[in-house]
C-alpha cells in the first residue's frame, strides 16, 4: 500500500515537472509570437513596406468599388474599375497620368494632355504608414543595420510601382513605366526616413555620423557662423509655418461663412448618400491643397483657377468653374479692402523675429559690432539682413509648397490651376522680413527679465 502511494505521489511530481516544462514552452511560444518572427532586416523592411502598399489600396479601392456596386460607374466593368483604383493610387503617390479622351458629341477627335494635381491629404496617407514602418524597422535594427530594412522597404515599394504602372494603363489614361516605378518612392521614402529618424532620436544614429563631435572640432568662429545661419533657417520655418496656420485658419473662416453656397452645390449635384461620402473624401484629400492657395492669397501672389482666370486680394477675374462644392468658399463680391489680409504674413515675420531673439545667436549682429564701432549702425544692418534672410528662407520654402499646391487636371480650361508661384514666394518673403525687422526691434520689449523686476 505504502509503495502504491509512493508510486501514485512519484507519477503526480513527473506529470508536474512535464506540466511545468509545457507551461514555459508555451510562454517561450507566446513571447516569441508577440515579438515577431525573426527574419532578414531587408525582408522585414519588405514586409512593412509592402503592408503601407496594401492598405493605401485598400483606402482608395473600398470607397470606389462602393459607388461601381451602387451603379456609379454603370458603364464601368469590374475590370475597368480595378485598373482606375490603381490610377488613382499612382495619382496619390504623384505620377502624373496620361488622358487620351474622346473630345464628344460626333467629334473623332480626341484630347489629350497630363494629369499632375496631386490630392496632398490623400499623399499623407502613404507618408504617414511609411512613417508608421520605419519607426518598427529602426525598432528592430542596430544603428549600422538600419540601411538594410530600409533598403528592403523601398525596393519592395519600387516593385509595386513598377508592377501597378504596368497592370493599369487603358486607352483612356497612360501611364510612364519609369515614373509608376520610381515617383512612389519619395513620399514612402520621406516617410520611412523621418520614422526612422523619430524613432533612433538623432540624426548621427541613422546615417552613422556623429555631428555633435563633428561640430566640436571646429574653430569657435565656424560654430558661431553654423548657430547663425541654423538659426535663420529655422526661424525662416518658423515665419513660413505662421503665414501657414493663419492662412488655413483664413480657409476654415470662409468655409463656415459660405457653407451654405456649398450645401446648395451638394443638393444641386444629387451625388447620393455613397456618392457624396466619395466626394467628400476626395474634397478633404485637397484640404492641404486649398490650404497653400490660401496662404498665395493672403500673400498677394494670387492663385490660379483655369487659363485667364486669377483670384488674389488685389484682383479677381474668375470664369466657369467645374461644380466642386468646396469651391463654394471662394472669395466673391466686393473686395476693396482685401489688402489687409496681405499684412497676415507680416504677422507670421513678427513671431520668427521674436523667435530669433529668443534664440540669441545673432553672431552676424557681434561681428559687425566690431568692426563699426557704432551700436545703432551695427543692430540697424544686422537687423536689416537678418529680415533678409529669413525672408528668404520663407521664399524658397513657399517655392515648394507652391509648387506641390498646384498642377493640372490635363483637359478644358483647368490645365493651369495653383497658387502663383514666384510672385507668391517674392511677395510672401518680402512680407515675412518686413515683419522679422519690426518683431527683432521690438521683441526686447516685449521680454521679462527677472533680474531687472526683482
């Protein structure tokens, strides 16, 4: 008996340890499960990349495959519906698309022409999951590994590209191979550079280069004249970012005072409950887009809506535009006093001067201190080539904004749509360095020292 109890407790401490052997394989399974499989970094770099291409599809193929299955595109095969997703999503990513279409009526003849407006809204959708991925690849690499993931990640991305642009060309819309295959790469590329950027915390960290060490070994004079001009481009960023925010918040302003113009513009086109959540997609897609037309506006350059019709606060010469209920919002009636707006981005140059003065590198302004001897002459040029600067910086960046704001719709009166872009930047940096001298002159002011209040 006393053996048969033995026997039964020896059974019961076995069967316990193989249960306790099996309860840390299965946490080892489940550890191993959350942490991912262990793969190649360029395969997961691939993997990521080309999870950012399926739900970028999926965000444009849902809402369009929705309006084909409500008789939307009643003339349209499954086909035929399948290959415009992929136009589109090649249009988000900004290739350009070739239009062949039928001019109408019993004319044989066809019109032709390119279709470069990118929808900026919809381009952050792709930005942002790249930017999603490259936080995980920089999570999953060492410092000098980090080239492997994201090499992966954007030859997986060129395949797509390249294998879209070959599968989605029809008679009515072409598409050039090489730009199908490499244009996706710089808004999936921005995006997994800044996230690997977010996520290893410094610059020296991704590219292997310490610039801190790198800056410590230069004379004194060579770190002044960095600081200065590091801190014109960013107080530069700064007055552009300003003029920015007030023109969308200019924007946000009009749309709410003419919401009904762009109701009735709704209730006249009759899109339907699924038709209408497509075109409202599609209009919150070009929100960033109407955002910097905004900002050419208030800066006076104007904007451009058709060939012959501008719209800027100092004149307005508008023909017919397409039924778009957004461009309900636009400015109409009396104008005479629109020239205010223009003093907004003063405003903008304002904060960047006041920002500069708080940084307090103005090495430029000590250098010429020495040299003329006179206090109220050395702050007057200094002050003087620091609006310069800064407004120049805001100039070369409203370049790009502009240029990315505008495009053509390929066909009609709208090959010429956008901000305009030199006399926007010319204005817009004039504009910010009269405001960046008057924010520096009189920033002083405006700041608290302690010292002297105590």
């Amino acid at each position: 008996m006393k053996k048969a109890q033995q026997s039964g407790s020896g059974q019961r401490k076995t069967a316990g340890k193989a249960n306790g052997r099996g309860s840390a394989a299965v946490d080892s399974l489940r550890e191993s499960w959350r942490e991912g499989i262990p793969m190649p970094l360029w395969l997961q770099g691939a993997l990521e990349f080309i999870q950012c291409a399926f739900f970028s599809a999926a965000l444009v193929v849902v809402p369009l495959m929705a309006v084909w299955f409500s008789d939307g595109f009643a003339h349209r095969s499954l086909d035929s519906v399948f290959r415009m997703c992929g136009q589109v999503w090649l249009l988000i990513h900004g290739v350009p698309l070739e239009l062949n279409l039928a001019a109408g009526g019993d004319s044989p003849a066809v019109v032709t022409g390119m279709l470069t407006f990118i929808p900026l809204g919809l381009t952050l959708i792709p930005f942002f999951l790249a930017w999603r991925s490259g936080r995980r690849i920089a999570r999953a690499s060492y410092t000098d590994q980090l080239w492997q993931g994201i090499a992966g990640a954007l030859g997986a991305y060129l395949l797509v590209g390249l294998v879209t642009g070959f599968a989605v060309p029809t008679e009515e819309v072409g598409v050039n191979l090489g730009a199908a295959t490499l244009v996706p790469l710089i808004p999936a590329g921005l995006g997994v550079i800044v996230g690997v950027r977010r996520e290893a915390g410094s610059w020296g960290r991704l590219f292997g280069v310490d610039f801190v060490e790198w800056i410590a070994t230069t004379s004194q004079h060579s770190r002044w004249a960095g600081s200065y001009v590091w801190s014109v481009i960013r107080a530069g960023l700064v007055g552009y970012a300003a003029a920015f925010g007030l023109a969308a918040l200019g924007l946000t302003a009009s749309l709410a005072m003419h919401w009904l113009e762009i109701s009735n513009i709704y209730q006249q086109l009759q899109p339907g409950p699924i038709g209408g959540a497509v075109l409202t997609i599609a209009q919150l897609g070009v929100v960033p887009n109407l955002a910097l037309w905004s900002l050419a506006w208030i800066s006076g350059g104007g904007i451009t809506l058709g060939v012959g019709s501008t719209l800027g606060p100092l004149g307005t010469a508008v023909g017919p535009l397409p039924a778009m209920p957004v461009l309900g919002a636009l400015p109409a009636g009396d104008l005479g006093s629109a020239w205010v707006f223009m003093l907004l981005p003063v405003l903008s140059g304002i904060l960047a001067g006041w920002w500069f003065l708080r940084e307090g590198e103005n090495h430029f302004e000590d250098w010429i201190s020495i040299r003329l001897k006179v206090r109220w002459a050395a702050l007057a040029v200094s002050t003087l080539l620091l609006g310069v600067f800064i407004g120049a910086v805001a100039g070369l960046v409203s370049l790009a904004g502009s240029w990315l704001a505008g495009g053509s719709l390929g066909i009609g009166r709208l090959t010429e749509l956008g901000p305009n872009v030199w006399m926007t930047a010319v204005l817009l940096a004039g504009e910010v360095g009269l405001g960046v001298i008057i924010g520096y002159l009189v920033a002083p002011f405006l700041e608290r020292d302690p010292v002297l209040e105590d």
